[in-house]
C-alpha cells in the first residue's frame, strides 16, 4: 500500500500544476490527493498570504498546524475523518468560513474561539444533541449554517428542527441552504379610550 501523501508533497505538487510560488498564493488547493494526506503538518502556517485552503476529501483527522495563517478567512476540511474542532485559535481573529460537512464530528467544544465566523458547514457530522449544538450560540456573528445530516436533525420534523435552530441562533440568515424566516411578534392591541 502506498504511503499517505504529505503536505509538503501536496504543495509542491500546487505550486508544480499552478507555476504559482506557495508563499504568494492566495487559494489553495490540495483536495483528494492520492495517496490521501492523513495530517495536516506545521509547515502550513507559513502560507501567510493565503485566504482560502482546501483540504477537502483527504484522510485528515486533526486540524492542526494553521497558526501563522494570518490572512485566513476559508477553511475546507469537508469529507476526512475530523472528529474533534481544535487548532483554530491561532486563525480565530480572521477565519470567516469553516467547511467541515462529512466528518465524524460529535462535539463543538473548540469553536468558539471563532470570533468572525460567518459560514458554517456542519452537514453529516455527528452531532446528536442540543447541549452540543448550543455552543454555536456564542458564535455572534454566524449567519449560515448547513447542519443537515446530523442525528440531531434527523430525530426532529423539519419544521421544529428550523424553528428551534432559529430560535437558538438569533443572527442566523441561512438555515440548511434556505432563508430563515422568523414569526413576528404579535403586536399588542391597540385600546382607543
């Protein structure tokens, strides 16, 4: 069996197929390498000049090593095996976007660190319970959230699932891929006298 790629090997390999030096590229791309990279390494944080990363469709199962990002507003670590949300301090200050869809994540603990986090990619997780998913609440400024494929979700009808996720997330916009739309309070009577 071949041995798992790594991620020097995957950016050598960008910078081969883009002709772009690594440490000027702004986006960078390094899903389903074959072989699959299984860790992410330190010699990541010295893409200083990168804003969005794609690691999608690996084998990674720890984010790791991203601290020197310093311009890093999108992270895509979709479809690896991540089973925990940790390592995100040193890119808490300017990661916008966070895309963790099919993984085996279970719990949240770790993400609220995330003080710009605007998107959120959660879909097909692990997730199961409210306690969980309330820890999203100290993310003040999420507005998207794609959470569908989660045991928490499949447990509810839709309607109370989008209703009780609204609820919870009160500056959400966008719910699984639709607009949130929130009931109006009732306004009090009007009494003529």
């Amino acid at each position: 069996m071949a041995k798992a790629t790594t991620i020097k090997e995957a950016l050598k390999r960008f910078e081969d197929r883009t002709k772009t030096p690594i440490n000027e590229a702004k986006e960078i791309d390094i899903c389903f390498q074959w072989p699959p990279i299984e860790r992410m390494e330190q010699c990541l944080s010295t893409l200083t000049a990168c804003e969005k990363l794609s690691i999608s469709t690996n084998m990674i199962d720890k984010i790791y090593g991203i601290s020197g990002m310093k311009n890093l507003r999108i992270l895509s670590l979709g479809r690896n095996y991540i089973k925990q949300i940790s390592g995100l301090e040193g890119v808490s200050e300017t990661l916008e976007e966070l895309w963790l869809s099919y993984n085996l994540i279970e719990k949240l603990k770790g993400i609220n660190c995330l003080k710009k986090l605007r998107v959120l990619y959660l879909s097909n997780n692990l997730i199961k319970d409210w306690v969980e998913f309330n820890r999203l609440q100290d993310l003040t400024t999420l507005e998207e959230l794609l959470f569908v494929g989660n045991p928490l979700v499949e447990a509810l009808e839709e309607t109370v699932w989008k209703s009780e996720a609204a609820k919870r997330l009160i500056n959400l916009k966008k719910l699984d891929g639709e607009t949130v739309v929130r009931e109006e309070p009732e306004a009090a009577p009007i009494t003529v006298t």
